[in-house]
C-alpha cells in the first residue's frame, strides 16, 4: 500500500471527485480549484478550526489572492448541529456579500459537513460545498452523496437537503490529531461498507485491525478509498435514495433512535457518538435478521466479534427504554405509511431493504440485551 494521493470519481448527474492523501489541507492549488466565485466562506467548529483553519486559509488566499474568505466557528460537537447555528452560517454569507458563485468550504466532522452543506444548499438556493472532512466518519461517509441537514428536538437530520459537494478533498494527515475514539467511530462506517455488500473487505478489515487502529496512513488510505467507491457507486445510481441508496442506513434506524433517545450527545457526558450507535445499530439489525429466519446467527457473532476487536459498543446502552427507542423508530425517514422499513441483511455483505417489518419482533430485539 502506498502514501500517493488517491482520487475516486463520483459520477451520475453532479460528477465530482473524491482526493484523499496526505497534507492536501496544504495544497493551495486543489483547494482554490474547487473554487468558481470569489466569496468563500469557511465553516468549521472550534476543536478543528484551532488546528486547521488558519492552514487552509493562508494556502487558499495564497493560490488566489482575490478571493475574499469569511469564517464561522460553531461549538463542536452534535449538539451544535442545529437551526440556531445554520441561521449563523447564513448570516455569515450575508455579511461576506455572497454571491450565487459563492463557496463554502466545510472543514470538520460530519457535523459541520451536514450544516455547512445545509447552508449552501439553501443560500440563494444553493451555491456551491466543497467538502474538507477532518474525522475518519466524515471522510467515509459523510461528506460523500449530498446528504445535508441539521437535527432537530422530535429527531435527527429531519430538516435538511439533497445537494452534492463540488469536490471532497480528504487530508488523511489531519486523522493524526483525531482522538481514538472517534477513529474507532469511523471505522463502524468502514466495517459497514463490508456487511452490506463486500465479504472481502470485511475480511480485510479482520485482517488489518492493528494497522487501522494505530493508525497507519497506508491502511487507512486504503479503508478510506475502498469506502468511498462503493458510496461512490451507490450513490451515483441512486442520489435521492429512491432505493439502493438506503442499503447506507444499515444499523442507523437503530442507531439514530438511541442518538434521539440519549439527546444527541451532549458534551462530556457517556452518550454514544454516531458511528457508536451505528455499531449497535447494526448488531440489532444482525439479530433482527436472525430472528426473522433471514440470515444465520453466526454472521451476527462474527461482526459482534469484529465490532469489540475494533473497540465498538455492541449493545444499547443502560437506562434507554425499548419502547422510547421504537418510538423514534417510527420516525424514521425510510418508513412508508406507518409501517417501519429496515435494513436488514442476509449475511456478511448481503444487505436488504426490508418493508413493513413487525414491530414486535423489533421490540423483542430492543428488549433482550446480551
Ligand atoms: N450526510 C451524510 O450522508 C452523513 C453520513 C453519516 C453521518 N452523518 C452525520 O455526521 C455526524 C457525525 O460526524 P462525525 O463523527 O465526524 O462527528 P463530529 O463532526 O462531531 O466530529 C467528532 C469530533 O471530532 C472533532 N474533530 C474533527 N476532526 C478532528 C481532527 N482532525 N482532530 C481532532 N479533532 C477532530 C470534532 O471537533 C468533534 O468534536 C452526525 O451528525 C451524522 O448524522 C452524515
């Protein structure tokens, strides 16, 4: 495996490509290419924006002295993921004079990917996002295919819009000052790639725990490419999740409910973050399978296993109440007329959409703990 920077095209309708490598953070020249207008406006949160932003500012200002570059700095963290700092996010366009060939570059986690894009799709009805994820979660998953929003009390991203990035540049150097826990986070959303649809790179993932968890930029270059060709391929056929696309939620209707549930992660307390929950979420869809007859428990074992050697969570944590839990289920955005759609799977690598799945059957699986 080499350190060369990687680039995965994502085509369909609103093409763009994906560079991930290390020290693109730095690279003036990519980052003022993705740039049309002469209005930027950075949007980042205040653990990442110390660390990052004035790099990137200087680098673009650098390339293109003409630009005129605004900032906003939310609070880090899910709780911040809300109308309150979107409508700060707007004021910030207003004030730099935004116009509709404006930029605004969301550096950070997936937080401030969803409410960075959120806001640009909005602006003048939509300029242009370009991507700059800082957490492994956000480099494989979020920042690719459009999805922008902001949470709300009654439930998460249930306010938000369809709005493909201009380009995602991935500096896989910035992982190094991500804490452990949030790299572990991130590969959840890794592993899920393998349970849905590639029983080899789940096995590479069995494989390759120790390079991944330490860190290596090679495997996690790797993990990240690989991650982010099947969101490619997946999204590029379905950017409105009409269907396949929801195959991506594998483990995120359980996992969302006990986000709701817990009330998105406040700050220093023991919630799960999401990539957490999705590990959860995905041992309860693995068990809800079995106990549908549609896949063999030892599959649920298997990734149990996995989940724990990478240090995940695999069971809901204490105090939550199922029936709360399948309440924010209903909720869910997959849901037709009422009836609860889930992902759920036939094996490592076989996922399925599954309509009209009996409640009590998911109650049973929230109910019984290991
Ligand atoms: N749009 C989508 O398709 C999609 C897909 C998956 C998840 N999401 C959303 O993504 C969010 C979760 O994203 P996340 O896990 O990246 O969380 P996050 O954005 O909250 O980042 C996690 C923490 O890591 C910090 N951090 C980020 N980069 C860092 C770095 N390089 N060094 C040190 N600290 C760093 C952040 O400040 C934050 O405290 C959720 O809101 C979820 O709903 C969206």
């Amino acid at each position: 495996m080499s350190n060369a920077p990687r680039t995965v095209a994502v085509g369909g309708g609103s093409p763009y490509l994906i560079h991930i490598g290390p020290g693109l953070l730095g690279d003036g020249g990519l980052l003022a290419g993705a740039v049309r207008g002469r209005h930027v406006l950075l949007v980042s949160d205040d653990t990442v924006a110390p660390l990052y932003l004035a790099g990137v500012r200087a680098a673009l200002q650098d390339a293109r002295p003409d630009l005129k570059i605004g900032q906003h700095v939310i609070p880090a963290g899910e709780a911040s993921k809300t109308l309150h700092h979107f409508g700060g996010a707007i004021d910030a366009l207003a004030a730099l004079g935004a116009t509709r060939d404006a930029c605004v570059l969301a550096l950070g986690g997936g937080v401030v990917g969803d409410l960075a894009g959120f806001a640009a799709a909005c602006w003048m009805r939509g300029v242009d996002c370009v991507q700059l994820p800082t957490t492994l979660l956000s480099m494989v998953d979020s920042s690719v295919g459009g999805k922008t929003a902001v949470d709300i009390a009654q439930g998460k991203n249930l306010v938000g819009a369809f709005h493909p990035p201009r380009a995602v540049i991935a500096d896989t150097a910035a992982l190094r000052t991500l804490p452990t826990r949030e790299l572990r986070a991130g590969l959840a959303e890794v592993i899920k790639y393998g349970c849905i649809r590639d029983p080899l790179f789940f096995r590479w993932l069995q494989a390759e725990r120790g390079a991944l968890l330490a860190g290596d930029d090679a495997a996690l270059a790797q993990a990240i490419a690989r991650s982010c060709e099947h969101k490619a391929e997946i999204v590029e056929r379905d950017p409105l999740e009409k269907g396949e696309r929801a195959l991506l939620n594998l483990g995120h209707t359980f996992g969302h409910a006990i986000e709701t549930a817990q009330g998105y992660g406040a700050p220093g307390n023991d919630n799960l973050n999401h990539g957490e929950a999705v590990a959860v979420g995905m041992v309860l869809a693995a068990r809800l399978s079995a106990a549908l007859g549609m896949a063999d428990a030892a599959d649920t074992d298997t990734l149990r296993e996995l989940l724990l050697a990478y240090g995940l969570p695999v069971a809901i944590p204490a105090g939550l109440d199922p029936e709360a839990l399948l309440a924010h289920m209903r909720l869910d955005k997959k849901n037709i007329a009422g009836r609860l759609r889930l992902v759920l799977w036939r094996g490592i690598g076989k996922a399925e959409v599954v309509p009209d799945v009996d409640e009590a059957a998911v109650l049973v699986v929230l109910r019984a703990q290991p």
